[in-house]
C-alpha cells in the first residue's frame, strides 16, 4: 500500500486514512503552519491533497493587510515582526531603517523620513535620541557592556555626533568612524603618529538601536587602538559583535528579534563573517574570539 501523497510505500502502523485514501501520517501537513494535522481537517485541494488545519484557515480567512487594512485573500508577505502585507505592494514599500517592520497603518503615526533616505517609524522614534547629551550618557553605557565582554583600551573622550541628515549616504549608513592621523614631531627629530576618533550617528534613532550602532563603530575604535590587522569583511564581522553584545544586554523581544535578523543577513561580512565570530563567542567566549584575531589581551 502506498501513500497517495508521495507514492511511497506505507510501513504499518504509519497510516492514516482520509476520504478513501491511505497516507503517511507525517504527509498529512497543515500548508499554513507546515505541523501534522492530528484533529480536524478542513478541506483537500484539488489532486495535491493538501490539507489544512480549521484554526489555520480561520486564521488566514481573518488576515487583514497591515498597509492598506483590506482583507488579504491569496499569498502575502511576511517581514520580521509578523506584519503581513499584500503582494502589490511589494517592495520597495517604506520600511523601518531601524527595526526593520514595514511601515504600516499603526507605525506611520509620528514617523521620521529624512533625507538622507533613512525611516525611523513612529514606535521606535519613541524613544529617539536627538541630543548631544543623550548621546553623552548612552556612550558609557555601552563602554559598561563592552567592558563587561572584555574590550577594554577605547579612549573615553572620543566625541559622539549626529551626522547631516540632508546628505545620501550608502545604504542608508546609521553610523560611521571617522579616523584622523596627525604625525607630531618630538624631540631628538622623532616622530609620533597620533589617531583621532569621531564617531558620527544617525540623528534620531531608538535608543537600544542607537547603543547597538555605536557599540560597532567602538569596536572599530578598539581595533585600531590594538592595531590589529584584519581584512575588511573580518573587520565588520568583529565589529558587529558589538551590536551583539548590546541586544543581548536588553534581552526583550525587539533586541532578540534584531539579533536574529543579524544572523539572516547574506552579507559576507556584517553577515557570514559576524555569524563566525558569534559562532566562536558562544562556544569558547571572547577568550575564543581573541585567540582567533591573534589578540593578546
């Protein structure tokens, strides 16, 4: 006896039997939710036989669009925080440079759309960071959370500034480092090479995104002050650990679901390379990290 969904034969005590056809009971899939249907099944269609839970297809008959509140009826999309949005209006519909959510019926209240073609929705402009002395106290708490991961030697004095937010940048950048070196003539005709950092961020973002964005730029900071020598995809991958460190700080929904989305990122550097500096952190610690990079503490 064969199973009529993938035409292989049925060991015993593996059966289920639905309206005059034999199956396999883990071929019996809810399409929606892609668990085995146990209970109840609402319909087979056409000659697939495809089945589905009635709570499923409850589910999806009450589906309502995020962005334009019509019923959605056929396939959808799906971003990371369970938005779902018809398929008209595929991107390049705004999205959240910050968490990432389409924008939306309820996140477009009190919006920011600057010119620089960066969006900050209306919840995560909740708790926007829009002045120098923010920005003062937020630096040392993220020096905290480095520190408490053991990157330590980042000059404290290192000036925090809001970046002209009328200028496109590439891909839309929240933060960037800004090195420059000056060489100083000593006694004894000896000269010295002095860097200097500016960290500029985007203005407006969350707070915990802002943390995130500026534990990066340090990490690039704590990469030159120890002159370690990386290629550039190392370079971002290391630096993102600082990101990293900071969601797992918070350890809420947001952060957690902003650090999930770090790991999807195709990206070889701020993606595959981040993925292999996290993958050493969880198993051996920064210890791990160090050892990796060939950076004695």
């Amino acid at each position: 006896m064969k199973c009529v969904k993938c035409n292989i034969e049925i060991e015993e005590n593996n059966s289920i039997y639905i309206d005059g056809n034999y199956f396999h009971k883990n071929c019996v899939r809810c399409t929606h939710c892609n668990e085995e249907i146990d209970g109840e099944i609402e319909y087979i269609s056409g000659n697939d036989n495809n089945f589905i839970h009635k709570k499923c297809l409850n589910f999806l008959k009450n589906l309502t669009c995020c962005i334009c509140l019509e019923k959605i009826k056929s396939e959808h999309y799906t971003d990371i925080w369970g938005n779902r949005f018809h398929i008209a209006h595929e991107m390049p519909h705004e999205i959240c440079s910050v968490c990432l959510s389409v924008i939306h019926n309820k996140n477009k209240i009190n919006m920011k759309k600057y010119n620089n073609g960066i969006i900050v929705c209306g919840e995560c402009n909740k708790s926007a960071v829009t002045n120098e002395v923010h920005a003062f106290k937020l630096k040392y708490k993220v020096f905290d959370i480095l520190k408490e991961n053991k990157i330590f030697n980042i000059p404290d004095n290192i000036p925090v500034k809001f970046m002209d937010m009328s200028i496109k940048m590439k891909d839309k950048c929240l933060g960037f480092n800004r090195k420059t070196e000056k060489i100083v003539n000593k006694k004894n005709n000896i000269k010295n090479k002095i860097i200097y950092n500016e960290i500029y961020m985007a203005y407006g973002l969350p707070e915990m995104e802002f943390e995130s964005v500026l534990a990066h730029e340090l990490m690039h900071v704590w990469i030159t002050q120890n002159n370690i020598k990386l290629d550039h995809n190392n370079v971002e991958g290391l630096c993102n650990l600082g990101s990293a460190f900071v969601y797992k700080k918070y350890n809420n929904e947001k952060s957690k679901m902003l650090l999930n989305a770090m790991f999807k990122l195709k990206d070889k550097a701020y993606g595959k390379k981040f993925k292999k500096y996290m993958y050493i952190y969880e198993e051996k610690g920064i210890e791990g990290v160090f050892e990796y990079i060939g950076f004695n503490q």
